[in-house]
C-alpha cells in the first residue's frame, strides 16, 4: 500500500465524522437527550450534565464506512478485516443498547453486566473461531517468547477482548482522554501492520484514527459531546482484536498502559475497601484521584496522553528493531 493511499483512509474517516457530527449533536440538543452525571461523581461535573452523549456511533459509522470502501478497493477484505469489523460493530451495539436505554429510556442502569458480559464473551469466541479458521494457531506471544496455550489461547482471547473494552469504557470519565488515548493505540498498531504488511488491518486502524480525530473536535474540553459505551466498548473491543491478528498481544499492555492502570485502580480500590474499610485513592478510576487532587481535566489529559505516547514509541522500537 502506497503511503499516499494511506492518507484516505484518515482523511475519508475524518470527512465523514467531522461532517455528521454537527447534525447529530443539533439533534440530541432539540430533543434534549443528554448524559446523567453520576451522583458519586466529582461534583464539578454536574456542569456537565445534559450534554449530548452516544457520539461514538458516529465515528463509528465514518471508520467502518471508511474500511469497507477502502478495504474493498484496496482487495484488503480478508477475513481478519471481516472479524475486526464484526467486533467493532458488535461492540458497539452492545454500547449502543446500555447507552440507547440510559438515554432514551431514561433508565439509569442501562443493560445489566451480565447482559453485557454475554455479548462480550459471544463475540470473543466467534473472533476465536474465525481466527483459528485463518490458520492461526493456539500460541501467545508474550514478550517475543511463544507460549502453545493449546485450547486455553481461546479463553485468554476472550479474556483479552472482554477485558479491554471494559477497561477502555472505565478510562472514559473526562473530556478528550479516551478519544485522544485512542488516536495514540491505533496509529501505534497502524505502525506495526504496516511493518508487517498487513494492510487489512493497517485501512481499519487509519480508518478508526481518522473518525477519532474528528470525534476529538468536539469531545476536547469543554466537551460538546462525549463517546458513550457505545465508543469506547468498540474501541476497547478493537484494540484488543487488532493486538491478537497482529500476533504482537503483549504490545498492548505497553499501548495501552492508561487502561490497564485504570482499571487497576478500580480493582486495587474495591479490594481494599472490602477487606480495611479504607480506600487507596480518593476516587477511582485513578482520573478522578487526580481530579479530586487538583489537577485541571487539560492536565490530566496531557499527562495521560503523554504516557501514552512515550509507551507506544518504546513498543514501536522494540517490535520493529
């Protein structure tokens, strides 16, 4: 793939997002559909509250519009593409469902966790199935060293999978962190197919860059719209899929370090808590630790942003050297 065609991708993703996005944030404005803030939330986001939500279903449709077109023109619409879409999409829907009844039908809890977890686990294991249909074998790459897992590799691509777009979602709680997050793990893994030539999952992660960087526009603070379970579950699903087909699965822990480390500090909370009475951080996930201490949601970001960044460029230099 000619580097000049990787530019349309980026720029179809973006196009269509920054495009769309107007007429759907003016829509959930005239209907007043807006987020709840969390009573157990910072208090300082209440200012919050009303604002428009569920904007991850329009870079969605932007990113997999993108794919396919450029995938289809490409001749890159293999069946690691096809699986990548599915879960994408999958993922979304199970978010858009959660978020569709908070929303719309102003229920609160949205679809319960197990509900959720279904879905989660379905798409998993048909992932797996397709995977092992490309000639894939049961082995995990951990740090370079192959580990056989034999039938086992099925239950850590569901942990994988499930565990990421949870983590993701959790790491979702001011504005412009997760969008600005994920521009930094999908063109770290965009880096690394291109290095391996697979060009199929490199149009999925330029398309996914694209939509989010026109997402990005109007979710930077002061937000005029946030991404919603129905982003950042796609998203966290996504990534986890894209580290699996590029047989780099332990990259993602490096990328996606802010993840793992916030969902960490809800863990290492809720443990805590249960067994002293006492909590580690002020409030979890750990943003909001920061947030209680003091630090303004633009630094948080930038920080956060920044580790990101300095992981993913030490994850590029160990895989493509």
């Amino acid at each position: 793939m000619d580097w000049t065609k990787m530019i349309l991708p980026l720029a179809s993703g973006f196009a269509i997002t920054v495009n769309l996005m107007p007429l759907f944030i003016g829509y959930f404005q005239m209907k007043k559909y807006g987020q709840e803030i969390r009573e157990e939330g910072p208090k300082w986001h209440n200012v919050k509250a009303g604002t428009p939500t569920m904007g991850g279903v329009v870079f969605l449709v932007g990113s997999i519009i993108t794919a396919i077109w450029v995938g289809l023109w490409q001749k890159a619409v293999t069946p690691s593409f096809s699986i990548l879409l599915f879960v994408l999409i999958l993922y979304g829907l199970l978010g858009f469902l959660d978020d569709f009844i908070k929303v719309f039908k102003k229920r609160n809890m949205g679809l319960t966790s197990l509900q959720k977890l279904i879905g989660q686990i379905a798409g998993a294991l048909i992932f797996y199935f397709v995977f092992l249909y490309e000639g894939n074998a049961n082995v995990l790459n951990f740090f370079g060293l192959a580990v056989p897992l034999s039938i086992f590799y099925g239950l850590f691509i569901m942990f994988w999978l499930v565990g990421f777009s949870n983590a993701v979602n959790l790491a979702d709680g001011i504005d412009g962190l997760v969008s600005g997050l994920a521009i930094i793990s999908f063109a770290s893994y965009a880096v690394i197919a291109w290095y391996q030539n697979q060009i199929d999952v490199l149009i999925i992660c330029l398309s996914v860059v694209g939509g989010l960087i026109g997402f990005f526009l109007y979710n930077r603070k002061p937000a005029k719209i946030f991404m919603g379970d129905v982003g950042s579950l796609a998203l966290g699903g996504l990534l986890a899929g894209v580290s699996i087909l590029l047989h780099q699965e332990w990259t993602l822990l490096l990328i996606g370090l802010v993840y793992v480390v916030e969902t960490a500090s809800v863990i290492l909370q809720v443990i805590s808590f249960k067994l002293t009475g006492k909590r580690i951080f002020k409030m979890s996930p750990i943003h909001h630790h920061f947030e209680m201490n003091g630090w303004s949601e633009w630094k948080i970001d930038g920080i956060f942003w920044l580790v990101a960044l300095i992981f993913s460029m030490i994850t590029l230099f160990i895989c493509i050297n």
